[in-house]
C-alpha cells in the first residue's frame, strides 16, 4: 500500500515548568496531542511516532512562563495519500451508487458509482448487495472485502479520501493477488501493468504484514 | 401494497420532454415516455405511476398514514389511468433530483427552489406531502454527491434544520438515511450531520408538556432510538466522527432551558455513554454530565437553602424527617409550627427554586443510570471517569452543594471497590505535596464527612484512613511543629478537624478496632501538642468531641475548654481561611427531595449516632430555640445530658450542636 511513509524528525516540546520532574511523560503527552491529525510540517497524518530525547540539557524561554525546549529525535510513522497512489482499505457499506471504505481503520473512503468501473456490476446475492465483474469471474465487492483503489483527492482537514475503482488494477485485493497473471490480453498496458502487478503483489502481501507490523507498533507506543 | 392515499393526478399537466432519460444510465434501458415540468407535480404524478402492480415501491409503504387519521384507500393506478406508463425506479428520481442540482450551476433554480420548499414544509403535513417528503429525501440520499456546499447551500440549511421530532417514522428513516449518506459521502458534512442530530436529541418547545405523558414516551422512544442508530451508523461508516461528536454535544447543552428539556438531553448522553458508541465516548459524556451538574449546582444561589428565620438544629429536622417524611409531599408545612418543620420549609423553598428543581432531576437520573451500570456489571468502569471529574471539576469547585452526591451514591452502590477508592483517593490528595493548600484541605473535609456520613463503609475502613490522616498529623508535629498559628498551619488544623469530626461519628466502632487503639493514643499526644488544634479547629467539633473523648475515657488526662457555645470562633475563621474551609460539610443531608430518597437508605444521620455518653435512649428535644447570632448559623444539636436543667438555666441558650450546614459565616471575610 502506498502512502505510509517513515520520517526522521527533529523536534523541540516546549514543556511546562510543573513537568520538570516529568519530562518523559510530558514529552509524550505532547506527542501524542500529534497523533491522526495531518500535520503541515511533516505533510502526512501522523500514525505512531519512536521518540529519543537528545539532550538533558533544555533552554528554558524568556517569559512569563518559562517553558523549556527538550530537543527531541522522532521517527514518525506518517500518512499521506497523494492522489493516483493506490490505497487498500476495507468495505463497510455498499450501495447501488458508492462504496464505502475504511483506510487503516481510522480513514473513512467514499467511491461513487461514476468512479466504478463498467465492468462492475450491482447486485444483490443472498439479501447482501455486492459488486461483481461481468468480465472478471468470481471478482466480488462486498462488505467486508478488502480492496485496492486510486486514490483521487484526500481531504487533509477531515481526514477523507475519495477513491476510485476505474483502474485495472484496483478491487478486491485477494481476486487480484490470485489473478495478477490473468489480466486481460486486449490492453498491453494492462500487461505491462500486469508485471509491475507481480511486484505489486509480492508488495501486497508484505503490505497486509506491514499493517499489522504498524498496528501493533502503534499500540507499542501508546503503551510507552 | 400496503394502503395508500388518494392519488391525486392532474391530468392538466404538460407532459413535455425535459430530460433524456435514455442516456447516462449506465447501461440499463429505460422507457420513459412522459417527464413533466414542475418538481411539485412531477412527484404526485410519480408517486401515482409508483402505484403499479408490480413493483414493490418504497413510497407505498409510506402510504400507510394510519398515524394521521386518515381513511386510506388503496387506489392502483391501473384504475385511474391507462396502461401505458412505465415505473419509475429509485435511479430515475435520483436523476432527476441530480439535474435539479446540477442545473443550479447553469442558472435553472426551479426544480431546485421547488426541492428545498418540500424540505422546508413540516408542519401539519398531509399523507401525500408525506410521500413527498419521503421520495424527495430518498432521491437526494442517492443524489449526495452532486450535492455542492456552497451552490445548494439553501437546501443544506433546510435539511440540517430540521427536527426529527417533528415527523412520523417513515419520514425519519428517510431522513436519516439522508444524513448518513451525507456524512459517509465528504468529510465536510460530517459536523452538520452531527450537530443535526444532536439537535434531535430534544424536542421543539411545543412537544415538550406531551413528554411526560405515555403518547410523549412513546415518541420519544420513536426518535431517539432512531437518533442514536444513525449516529451508530455515521460512527461504523467514519470512525474519527465520535471525537467530533463530543464537542457538539457539550457545546449544546441546553442548560438554561426549562427541566423537561435539560433531562430529556441528559438521557440522550447518558444513552450514548452506554450504547453501541460507548467506547468512544463514554468518559467525555459523563465528565460532561458532571460539569452541567456543578454549573447548575453553583448556580444555586444560597438563598435557596438559607432560611433566615430557622435556624434550627439540623438534629430535629433529622429526626422529624424520618418520621413525617413518608408523608411528605407538597404539604404545606405551615402548619406545623416553624419549630418543628424548618428543614421543610428550606426544602421548599429550595422546591420552588427552578435551578434545584433542574440539578434534582438531573442527579436522579444519574443515580438511576448508575444503578443500571450497576446492574449489568459496569460500575467500575464508570466509576473511574466520574472520580477524575469529581478531582476536576467537583473538588475544585467552591464548595459544591449536591453534586457531589452522584460519588456518594455510586460508593453505596459498590462499597468494596467504588467506596473503598473514593476515600484512598481522597487521602492521596490530602497527603499530596504537589497540590495547592486549599485542594488539600478541600479534600480532607470531603474526606471527613465521606468517611462519617456513609453507612456503607465498614470500621477497618475508616480504621486505616484515620490512621494515615493520625501518621500525618504526628509527624506534621514532629517535623514541623511550633506555636499555635491558624494560618500558618492551615492544613494541619483541618488534618485534625477531620479526624475529630470522623471520631465524633464512629467513637465506639474506633475504639473497638483492636489496631487503632494506639493511634488513639497518638490523637492525644497530637490534640494536647504546643499546636494547640483543640483553639484552633471549630469550637463545636472540639466540645463535641472532647465530651464523648471524655465519656470513653479516651484521654489520660483532660483539660477543660469553655467555648461558651460558640460555633466558630476567630482561630477557626483563621484557618479556614476565604473559602470557610473550617466549616465545609460536603456529604450533609442532602436537601433535594428526590435525590434525598435515593439517598437516604445509605446515609448516617446525626441522629442515628449513638455518643459514648448517652448509652440509654434518649428521646430528642423538639423545642430547642436558638439565639440568632449574627452568624445565622444552624446546627445540629445532640440530647442533652439533662433536657430539663438545659432549657431552664438559660432561657434562649444555643445548644451545643455539631455543626453541620454548609452556611457560610456573614462575617467579613468569608464570601
């Protein structure tokens, strides 16, 4: 999955004289005010974040309130779809017109039907609604389904992305998996995408490891 | 088919071709011949066409208008028109409402206008304005995306305006189908939706005399059950919603409004504290639960409480409630002499205060909702958001009056784990260095009517939290003793206060906890040290407790102290500083009627004490008179020794009461 990235990070948290037996807990405190908001300075969504203080040494400010600056080395896990990346998330809800998604569970994704590929059909199995492939057998979308999709645009201040399921490599990320060699014949983009699909593949498979890596890193963190 | 209204076709209406139906639906054929001008007409004409054979149609459901009294008539239009229209699906009104929207942008409003009259139009509506209504939410649910915020902003306005309450359940369900739809489709909605339905939480001003009544139950149950499902939705569909969510409800709260309103409010945060969203919102609804308690709660003016002319022992009202109380209803207390029934007049003068009439129902509801997290196993997960509030909010605000009875009642409810950590935490505070004086002093005083006043807490119990406040105090000597100073040793005094206070309650059951025997020993050593706290602490908690000290042969020696009856003197005020802290009583009786009741089962009256001095039955006086200080102060008198002797030395004598009541000295520097 595109989109995630790891920074290095040099900070400074001005911390509250009252803290000064503290720091550690403040520092973190401080911290963790950062997490699932998209920050501008480090243009991502901040995820989860490994914090070294550098020096015990801090610079306390001139003023009323003499806060002092401990200079920090953060590794940040971050966030930050830019549009054509492909995204994976899971299906919660499915209608005739959208598919909606959740993005490493805290990112709500929207695709509309004009974003749907053709190939994609509405139906309703069972009393579930789902979208099948007419061309694509066994090629289902229903909830529950984890699919890849494009990502158009990302609303930084919400925290949501609009999506879309018209390239030929977007849908159901474990139909596309078993099927990376089977793309169709007729479009050669499509095959050289097929290629780049293995990779992708091979790639996507260490993606769903590496969520739960990050998931679990996260909860590591927020333990600290 | 279920029963359907009349259908009203006009058959005057130009049927000219507006939009080509044919292209843009993806794939699927569509016949449609007839489309028709104005939105108003077209959907009658639509809802009429919906009324073929085969189709199972949403709006033919809607067509039940039971609820509104009509004599439906199931009419197909088969009967009244040819044969010859196709139905329209769902998708064709949905389209048509996209054109409708998007030709807003071209400079075309009527369609549009016309969509945003039906949202506006809800009162008194007929069932075919209902089908309307209905059909239009439905369409535009599957219409979200062309919606444009700054281009339909009207029509967004009317739909964020309106209240669930106002319509029947076929309405709401379309109408939150709409806004979740909304919510799920673009992150900038997400905020409207919320503070929409959060809007719905209370009914307009005209629905609330029907809330108390079954047919306002039952409504009430119809929306906001519905309420609470969607915003379970817009949660599943956009987990960041509920941190949202928070903010709009506290911000909402409609405090100053009249009591149904503020209840009916309260049990909407309280339901989502334990519904299906609760995780996440859980601990903010009840810190916010509780701030609105200390809002209303020092909003309260003490006038409300203070009945200039009683001032009478708390002692005789305690005792007289528990007799009459089981009668006591709006009686007029008037007939009974102004002696025997003060406490009731307070009360009813507290009764018709509208801000203690709020607070009551508030804190009842609390009571309940913590019996019902008692019930199904969730007290002490609940429990830990409401001590953090009460160390916030509560602690810190000036002597709260009631509040802090939602933490006395949750105690009685769980006395092993609740009890238990409400006093530890307290002591913790006390014995705390990094907290200012006043929170600490604050607290023990919490600590000592807790500790007095919970019939709940076992002796080994108080037992060890005496002992820590005992072990401070001796060691306070120790390390930091000097003269008598009551303002420089302000946290001492009231450190010895407490344990007086705890002592002139419990004596006997202290004195046989076989552990705590010497520490009784080193209350003397700290009593009788250079600090002299028996001048200093309030002169009637001294008298009271030296009396049954002395009646238990506590001390090995006892010095004589003549107060002369006084309640505070100027040592006391000394200590207790600007906040009165020398004469705060958090957990006396409780004067909010209903809450009382819940109260009550758990609680120590002054009365129920049996002193070391008086091991026979004594009955209780109920003529006392005070003399009127220019404190106006009441009191809780005890049985005196000899009621006879008592009355006829002194005409007009002050008993020697436990202070009690929360009043606050008149003299100057008190607030």
């Amino acid at each position: 999955m595109e989109g995630l990235k790891v920074s290095d990070a040099n900070l400074v948290v001005y911390v509250h004289p009252s803290k000064s037996n503290k720091v550690p807990q403040a520092v973190l405190r401080e911290l963790s005010s950062l997490l699932f908001r998209f920050n501008e300075s480090f243009d991502g969504v901040v995820l989860a974040y490994d914090v070294q203080i550098q020096d015990k040494i801090a610079k306390i400010l001139p003023g009323f309130h003499p806060y002092f600056g401990v200079k920090l080395k953060a590794k940040l896990l971050l966030f930050a779809p830019k549009p054509n990346m492909l995204l994976e998330g899971k299906v919660v809800k499915l209608t005739e017109r959208s598919i909606h998604v959740i993005v490493l569970g805290f990112s709500s994704a929207i695709i509309t039907v004009e974003d749907i590929r053709e190939d994609f059909n509405h139906k309703i199995k069972h009393g579930d609604e789902l979208f099948a492939s007419r061309s694509q057998k066994r090629h289902v979308i229903k909830v529950g389904t984890m699919i890849r999709f494009l990502v158009k645009s990302f609303d930084e201040e919400r925290l949501h992305i609009s999506g879309s399921l018209l390239p030929a490599n977007t849908g159901s990320i474990r139909w596309l998996a078993r099927h990376s060699e089977d793309f169709s014949v007729s479009d050669r983009s499509t095959r050289k995408r097929s290629e780049s699909e293995g990779e992708l593949v091979g790639g996507e498979t260490y993606s769903l490891n590496n969520d739960h890596q990050i998931k679990k890193s996260k909860k590591h963190r927020i333990r600290e | 088919m279920e029963g359907g209204s009349e259908c009203r076709v006009n058959r005057s209406v130009d049927y000219s071709p507006w939009v080509d139906w044919s292209s843009g639906c993806g794939g699927r054929t569509v016949e449609a011949r007839f489309v028709v001008v104005g939105l108003e007409l077209d959907l009658w004409w639509w809802i009429g066409a919906r009324f073929g054979p085969a189709e199972t149609t949403t709006i033919s459901r809607v067509m039940g208008a039971e609820e509104f009294g009509y004599n439906v008539k199931a009419q197909t239009f088969n009967e009244m028109e040819d044969d010859d229209f196709n139905h329209f699906s769902d998708s064709e009104l949905v389209y048509h409402v996209r054109d409708a929207l998007n030709s807003v942008s071209l400079g075309d409003c009527d369609s549009y206008n016309q969509l945003v009259g039906v949202m506006h139009h809800s009162k008194g509506l007929a069932p075919d304005e209902v089908a309307l209504l209905v059909t239009s939410l439905k369409a535009l649910s599957g219409a979200v995306s062309y919606i444009d915020i700054s281009l339909h902003e009207a029509l967004l306005s009317s739909i964020f305006d309106m209240n669930m309450w106002n319509y029947g359940p076929d309405v709401m369900d379309a109408l939150l189908g709409l806004i979740i739809s909304l919510a799920s489709s673009n992150g900038k909605y997400v905020e409207s939706c919320l503070e929409m339905l959060v809007s719905s939480f209370t009914p307009p001003f005209s629905f609330m005399d029907m809330l108390k009544q079954p047919r306002g139950i039952a409504k009430k149950d119809q929306v906001l059950s519905r309420v609470h499902l969607a915003l379970k939705h817009i949660a599943d569909l956009v987990p960041l919603a509920p941190s949202k969510l928070c903010p709009i409800i506290s911000r909402k709260m409609p405090i100053y409004e009249k009591e149904p309103m503020v209840v009916v409010y309260a049990e909407n945060m309280l339901k989502l504290e334990s519904g299906a969203i609760g995780e996440f919102v859980s601990s903010t609804m009840l810190m916010a639960l509780m701030d609105t308690l200390i809002d209303l709660d020092v909003d309260i003016g003490w006038d409300g409480i203070l009945h200039d002319d009683s001032s009478k022992g708390i002692f005789q009202m305690e005792i007289e409630d528990m007799d009459e109380f089981a009668d006591y209803d709006e009686e007029d207390g008037t007939e009974d002499t102004l002696l025997q029934f003060p406490r009731e007049l307070s009360r009813k003068s507290l009764g018709g205060n509208s801000t203690a009439e709020k607070l009551d129902s508030l804190m009842v509801l609390t009571f309940e909702h913590l019996k019902s997290c008692e019930v199904s196993g969730r007290l002490t997960e609940v429990f830990e958001p409401l001590l953090d509030s009460f160390r916030i909010t509560v602690l810190t605000a000036y002597k709260s009056k009631f509040a802090q009875f939602v933490m006395f009642y949750a105690c009685a409810l769980d006395p092993e784990n609740c009890g238990v950590r409400f006093a530890v935490l307290l002591a913790d505070i006390f014995a705390c260095e990094d907290y200012p004086l006043s929170f600490r002093m604050s607290a023990v005083a919490y600590l000592a009517s807790y500790l007095s006043r919970g019939n709940f807490l076992s002796a080994p119990l108080v037992a060890s939290i005496l002992k820590r406040l005992v072990d401070w105090c001796f060691e306070y000597c120790n390390r930091k003793g000097g003269e008598m100073n009551p303002t420089s040793h302000r946290l001492f005094y009231s450190g010895c206060q407490a344990i007086m206070y705890v002592l002139c309650f419990r004596m006997k059951s202290m004195i046989d906890v076989a552990w705590f025997k010497p520490h009784l020993l080193l209350i003397e050593q700290i009593l009788k040290h250079k600090l002299s706290p028996l001048k200093v602490c309030l002169p009637s908690v001294v008298e009271e407790f030296c009396r049954q000290a002395e009646a238990a042969q506590l001390f090995t020696s006892s010095e004589e102290f003549n107060f002369n009856d006084l309640l505070e003197s100027e040592h006391s005020r000394a200590f207790g500083g600007m906040e009165r802290l020398d004469m705060f009583f958090p957990f006396d009786p409780c004067l909010l009627k209903k809450s009382d009741r819940f109260i009550r089962p758990h609680f120590v009256y002054w009365s129920m004490v049996r002193p070391p001095y008086d091991d026979d039955e004594c009955i209780s006086d109920e003529d006392v008179v005070e003399e009127e200080l220019d404190l106006d102060v009441s009191k809780m008198s005890i049985t005196p020794r000899n009621p006879l002797s008592y009355w006829i030395s002194n005409g007009l004598e002050e008993p020697r009461g436990m202070p009690a009541r929360i009043r606050p000295s008149t003299s100057p520097e008190s607030l």
